[in-house]
C-alpha cells in the first residue's frame, strides 16, 4: 500500500468533477437554517424520519461584460416617470 498513489487519485477525481451546489426542500420549503432548528420551527421531531428533496440550486447570473463605469460622486441613480435623476455627495 503507497500512501502517495492514494493522494494522486484523490486529487485527479477532484480535477474530473465540478462542484455541483444543491438546494433542500423541508415540508415543500426551501432549507436555509441547519435542519434542527427548520424541523423546530415548522413543528416536527427530529427524533423520527424527516424526508428531504434535494435539487440543483439556481447559480446567480453571469456578468457579461463590464458595465458602465460611473463617477464616485454619484451615489443614487433612479429612474422615474420617464426622467433619470441622480444624486451624490
């Protein structure tokens, strides 16, 4: 047994697969505290089976391209009724 030939394979699996983030449905809603505290607060026990859907999770949008770069005086743009107004220091 080589401890080195164990490490080499570890490394190359991880070069071959992408880190694929998923979501978690409880009770059809979507998981974002630690399953104990959920399971708490919608009422459940997690002293018997709790049955979980997984899925992938949405990845933000990429950027395509730079947008416009403003000056640092500018701190507030809106656009309302047709006009654009903008603010700053």
């Amino acid at each position: 047994y080589n401890d080195d030939d164990s490490a080499s394979d570890d490394d190359e699996d991880n070069e071959r697969l992408p880190s694929i983030p998923f979501d978690f449905l409880l009770n059809d809603k979507l998981l974002r505290l630690p399953l104990d505290s959920a399971a708490r607060n919608l009422g459940l026990s997690t002293e018997h089976a709790l049955e979980l859907h997984y899925f992938p999770a949405r990845l933000p949008p990429k950027k395509e391209g730079q947008s416009e770069q403003l000056p640092d005086w500018i701190m507030v743009m809106e656009y309302n009724n047709g006009r654009l107004w903008s603010g700053g220091a």
